[in-house]
C-alpha cells in the first residue's frame, strides 16, 4: 500500500515519504511515523506496518563490462549439433563398412 501522498488521520497533512508514515492496512488509516508512537491502529486495533527501505544489491546495480558477464547460453546447443554430426557420421561409418 502505497504510503507517500495520502494525510495522516492526526495532523491532516501529506506525508511526503514513504518512511515518515506508516499505515494500518486493514482500515487504510495513514499516519505520521513520529506523530503516532502507538504499535496498533486506534481504529481498528490492527498492528501498523511501516515502510522498510530495501537493502542496496550493488552487484546487481553495477556496470560489468561485457567480458565479465555471465554468458547467455548457447553452448549446450553447439554441443547438441556437434553430436548430431558425429552420430550421424559414425552412423555413416558404420553403414558403409558393415555392406554384405
């Protein structure tokens, strides 16, 4: 639930981010996170949930230049085709070979 642009049930005032407020939301009652010291919603009772930040991934933000990524596959289907064509070689061999 998004928190950031809806008034708090106390001051009447928007919260601007996210982690300034926090909601309940079984009722949808929004509040200011240093407004409201309370754990549960006056309300309804329910337990208020606040916005936690999300951990930082660096790997997952970084630049890799091209001859550090991970290859994108396509060595199983040159190691399928090489065996199709030494099957079908040997195949060959073979039927050559056994004639009566």
């Amino acid at each position: 639930m998004q928190i950031a642009g809806n008034k708090c049930r106390i001051c009447a005032l928007k919260i601007i981010f996210a982690h300034e407020g926090k909601t309940c939301v079984h009722c949808g009652t929004f509040v200011h996170g240093t407004g409201e010291l309370r754990a549960t919603c006056d309300v309804c009772g329910q337990p208020f949930q606040q916005y936690d930040l999300p951990e930082p991934d660096p790997l997952r933000e970084a630049f890799l230049p091209r001859a550090l990524r991970p290859a994108k596959g396509g060595g199983w289907a040159i190691a399928v085709l090489g065996a199709a064509i030494l099957a079908i070689f040997v195949l060959g061999y073979l039927l050559l070979t056994i004639r009566p």
